[in-house]
C-alpha cells in the first residue's frame, strides 16, 4: 500500500471506477479500481494526523489532502472497522429501533455520541445482521462528501466473501484475517453463522490462543482447517506454529477476478477491501 499522495488527474475518468475506503482510527485504506479494465486496481494507504484535531476532522483533512478521492466515482463504499458492532438476529431487519436498543446494549455507542446513527448489513444467507455504530459527525462528513456513499463494516465484507465461496466445503473451517495488532475469526457451519468478532494481539501465543479457544468452544473437530487471510508476512511467521497444534492451516485463495483486476497490487490490499467487490 503505498503512502504516496493522490492526485485529481491519475485517473482519467473516474466516473467508471468504484473506490472503497477503509476507515480506522489511524488510517484510510484507499482502492479504487475500474470493472471493465484489467490491471487497473490503485491502492494506497491514507495516515490520519490527530495533532491538536478531534477524529473527524483527522478525516476531512486527509481526504482533502487528496483530492483524487473528491472526484466523481460511479460508487464509493466506506467499510469501517470500529469496535461499535453487534451480530443480531435477521428478523430484526424489520424494527430497526429495537435493533438499535438491542446493538446499542450489547456492543454501545461511540464514546460521546449518543446520538450515532446505526447502520445495519443484512446477510441474508445466514439469516443475521451486523449492526455497527459511526460517530456521528464523521457519518455526517462522509454522507456529505460522497453522493450515495455505502456503508458496511469489516466483518459483514469477511463474512459475506467466505461464506460465499465456501458454503459447501467451508463448514466449520475456521477462517482468520490477520493484520498488525488485530484479527478476525469467523465460523459457520452452513448456512449458520456461529461466530465473526475481532480479536486484539500482541504475540503469536496470543493468536494461536484465541483460534485454539474459538475452534474448542465450538467443538470444531480437529481435522478442520485453520484458513489463513490478510497481512503475509504474519501468516508466514504464524503458520508452522500454528501447525504444531492444528494439522491443517492452508491460505485463503486468492480470487482470480480481484487478481485480474491489480496483480500484486491487489494481493497488498487489506482484504476487507480486496474482496468487497466480490460481495456487492
């Protein structure tokens, strides 16, 4: 992911690109890509500065700062990554108000934001919803800036993309995306979902550890694969340690079309974004 600044003119017509922006507290994960042209994936990584500034306006600077991402695209879609996030029943699709008290207890509000709004990504497949929670002047600046802008979060874009491609054969595999600091690990079994949560590390034990835990809490038997996703060179250091505990940890495969669409570009891009598109 490059740090370099994005330019209006590096694309000629953004008009036939979708951008993705991955929001967190530290940093935008930016890529954009055009459907209809191979090759064409741009990925960059956005530092947010907080200096003396609040959240939001660490985030309207560094999208002004990059006046790429204010031109017109054909879709932009925001996954954020914040901690304000609850799995709920399906059926509660249908009164958003209760389901809002009911996210609201179990995961709460932004800190300071009473009034932040809910969104809600219904999985259909597995009959659940993951409703999260956004600060609500960064909502507000985001609505504002991007015309019909999407919101999802993290764990529905995971969700969606394993269980989608692995319905069948992915029962009880246990998929974990790894990334500096933090993973997700992610379990169904069908068309059930029995588990997708956020997990914070510090060593390796820490990650072997929650895996190990997740899989003996779920009775998963033990020839099921671990199915390892996100940052290589952690997947590359975990894995045969892993291995001492789990007889199968394999890598997620990479999808063709996102290959297609950025090559090595891609394989570098968080893979809640990378795989989004796939989901849509």
């Amino acid at each position: 992911m490059a740090n370099n600044r994005l330019y209006r003119d590096m694309i000629r017509d953004t008009r036939m690109w979708n951008l993705y922006l991955g929001l967190d507290r530290t940093s935008i994960d930016v890529m954009a890509y055009c459907p209809m042209e191979d090759n064409s994936l741009l990925s960059a990584t956005i530092q947010l500065d907080e200096n003396g500034n609040d959240y939001c306006k660490a985030i309207e600077e560094a999208i002004y700062d990059n006046p790429l991402l204010l031109n017109d695209f054909n879709k932009v879609t925001i996954v954020s990554r914040g901690n304000s996030r609850a799995i709920l029943p399906g059926y509660l699709s249908e009164n958003q108000e209760l389901a809002a008290d009911i996210a609201a207890e179990i995961c709460g509000r932004p800190e300071g934001f009473p009034d932040a709004p809910m969104i809600t990504d219904h999985l259909p497949l597995l009959e659940c919803n993951v409703a999260h929670f956004m600060e609500t002047d960064v909502y507000h600046f985001l609505t504002r800036t991007f015309t019909g802008v999407k919101f999802i979060h993290r764990l529905s874009s995971l969700t969606r993309f394993f269980h989608g491609t692995n319905r069948g054969p992915g029962s009880m595999l246990t998929f974990v995306n790894l990334r500096a600091g933090s993973m997700d690990i992610i379990l169904f079994t069908g068309d059930r979902l029995l588990l997708a949560n956020t997990y914070e590390w510090s060593t390796p034990e820490d990650v072997i550890y929650y895996i190990m835990a997740v899989r003996q809490a779920f009775e998963v038997p033990g020839e099921k694969s671990v199915v390892l996703s996100g940052d290589r060179n952690i997947r590359e250091e975990l894995t045969p340690r892993l291995r001492e505990f789990i007889p199968s940890v394999i890598p997620a495969i990479f999808p063709t079309a996102m290959f297609r669409a950025g090559g090595m570009t891609a394989m570098n891009t968080p893979t809640d974004l990378v795989v989004l598109p796939l989901c849509e």
